[in-house]
C-alpha cells in the first residue's frame, strides 16, 4: 500500500524551521561579527585618546624638565653670585684690616730693626729683617705683644752674622693679625666689665 503523507505540513515546517535557524544562524553571527568590530572601534578609540593623553603628558613632563634644569642653572648662578657677594663684603670689612696693619708694623719696629720681608697669609704675618741686636728682635716681640692689631708673636729663627763690619742679626718672626670681629668683641667685652 502507497504511503500517503496526509500532513505534509509537517515537513514544510521542518524545512521553514531550518530555513528560519539558518537566518537566525546568520544574523546572530552578523550581530556577534557587529558587535565585535563596534567593541574594536570603541576600544582603539580608547587607546587612541590614552596614547594622545600619554604623549600630552609627556610633552609635559619634558617641558617642566626643561624648567627643572633652567632652575637648577639659577640656583648655581645664585650660589656663585652669593659667593661672590662674600668675597666682596668680606673684602670690604677687611680693608681697614691692612691699614691696621701697617699701621701697627710702624709702631713696634723698634730703632736698629729693619725688615727685609713682610708676607701676609689670612691672618697670619711673617716678618723677616735685621736687628743691631738680638734685644731688638726681643723689643720687637714686646711690642707685637702689647699691640691692638697684633698677637701672639713667634720667633722662628735669629741669626748672627757679620754685614758691612758690623755685628748683625738675622731674624724671622711670625704674629697673628687681629681681625675687625675680633675687635669688636674685645671693645664689647670690656664695655660689658665696666661698671655703668
């Protein structure tokens, strides 16, 4: 006996199912292939606005590197101008320091003391001569002593010797200058100690 397909509907719709799978099929992969590129879009876009953002900051941080180091070459220009400016001033409140001084080689060179050589080293001045005597060398640290603008006078060496016919002594002497500071404090000391 023939078969008869009296529901022929049945296989219509088995063909319609998998003609509407295959649509949906297509269409879910096209929405999934749009959704891919949309999300690649969105992320190299992201990228691209970080990578300016990046390149912004780094433009900025080479910029304010550039500052730093004009700042730095201030601040050494600074300190060599302020070093200079000690100098300066320190020259300027020891100026009267070597009008002190000679002023004070004057007043105690003894009569028959004659200097060869005057060398000043900071504070510290060497003086080297002739005396009649070797009590005049003495006299001349007797006064180095007693002096306001000298001190602590050393003797180094005192020679004999003969010069012209005449018995004479060689001699080499060192004393500490007294600086303006320290003047100053010692006038300041002695103010304070006297009664008012």
């Amino acid at each position: 006996m023939p078969r008869i397909n009296l529901l022929p509907w049945r296989e219509e719709l088995r063909k319609q199912r998998q003609k509407n799978f295959a649509a949906g099929a297509i269409a879910a992969v096209a929405a999934a292939g749009l959704a891919t590129l949309l999300t690649g879009f969105i992320v190299q876009g992201q990228i691209d606005h970080q990578n300016a953002r990046n390149q912004r900051l780094e433009q900025e941080i080479a910029r304010l590197d550039a500052l730093i180091e004009e700042i730095r070459n201030l601040e050494r220009q600074k300190e060599r101008l302020l070093a200079r400016m000690e100098i300066i001033e320190e020259l300027q409140r020891r100026r009267p320091e070597s009008v002190h001084l000679f002023d004070q080689l004057a007043k105690v060179l003894p009569d028959g003391v004659f200097y060869d050589v005057v060398q000043q080293t900071t504070n510290r001045v060497e003086i080297r001569g002739l005396a009649e005597s070797s009590t005049r060398v003495s006299a001349l640290m007797r006064n180095i002593e007693d002096s306001d603008w000298l001190k602590e006078p050393r003797l180094e060496v005192v020679e004999s010797d003969e010069v012209g016919g005449m018995r004479r002594s060689r001699f080499s002497v060192s004393a500490t200058q007294v600086t303006t500071e320290e003047q100053l404090q010692a006038a300041e000391v002695v103010a304070q100690g006297s009664p008012q």
